[in-house]
C-alpha cells in the first residue's frame, strides 16, 4: 500500500495524531482497526469511506486520520473537526458558543498541518 505518514503530536493535550495519505483509504481504515484491535463500528465497514477517523476509546491520546493521497480541503476540515472535537472531550474541554476558542485553535492548528504535511 502506498502511503505517506504525518505524525502531529499536540503537547497541551497529551496526545498523538497519525496522519496517513493513502491511495486506499477503505484498506488502510481496516489495517488500522484490526492491527489496533479497534472497535469496528458500521461507518468504518462502509465501502464508500473517502477519509476517515480512528480513535480507541479504552485509550485517550492516540488517534489516526486516513485521507486520501490528495485531499480535498472539504476531507481536511470535516476529519479535523472530528478529531478535534474527540481530543476536547477526552480531555474534558467543554466547547459551546461561549467557550469556541479551544476548538477553533486546535481546528485550526490541525487543518493547516495536515494541508501542509508537516
């Protein structure tokens, strides 16, 4: 499987985020789970994945996005907001309409490093 691997580690979180770029998206999502021992849910069986986010819910810190080789910016910001959102709430961040500004600067920081894979 070809892919290309961005590591994206965010100290005020404790937390790891592995980017992959891969041809195979589909393939990659279930490498991930069954190398993991993830829990497999129905949207990460569906064979229409265009990119997709991982987490292990027995382990705060770890998490994985698959993207395309080429993503759009649309698959960038919906994944990131997933993951976002995850690390947040694994880390007892409550976000609202009084409180955005964890989620906008971490959304942020993750968008720009993953379009610009580094």
């Amino acid at each position: 499987m070809m892919k290309r691997i961005l590591k994206i580690k965010i100290d005020i979180y404790d937390s790891l985020i592995t980017v992959i770029y891969t041809k195979d998206v589909l393939k990659y999502n279930n490498k991930i789970i069954k190398d993991n021992k993830l829990e497999l849910l129905e949207e990460d069986n569906n064979s229409n994945i265009f990119a997709s986010f991982l987490h292990d819910p027995n382990s705060i810190g770890y998490y994985w996005l698959i993207l395309p080789q080429t993503p759009s910016i649309n698959d960038i910001v919906h994944e990131a907001s997933h993951a976002t959102i995850k690390i947040l709430h694994d880390h007892g961040v409550n976000i609202d309409h009084e409180n955005s500004e964890p989620f906008a600067y971490l959304n942020g920081y993750l968008v720009e490093r993953i379009f610009n894979r580094k």
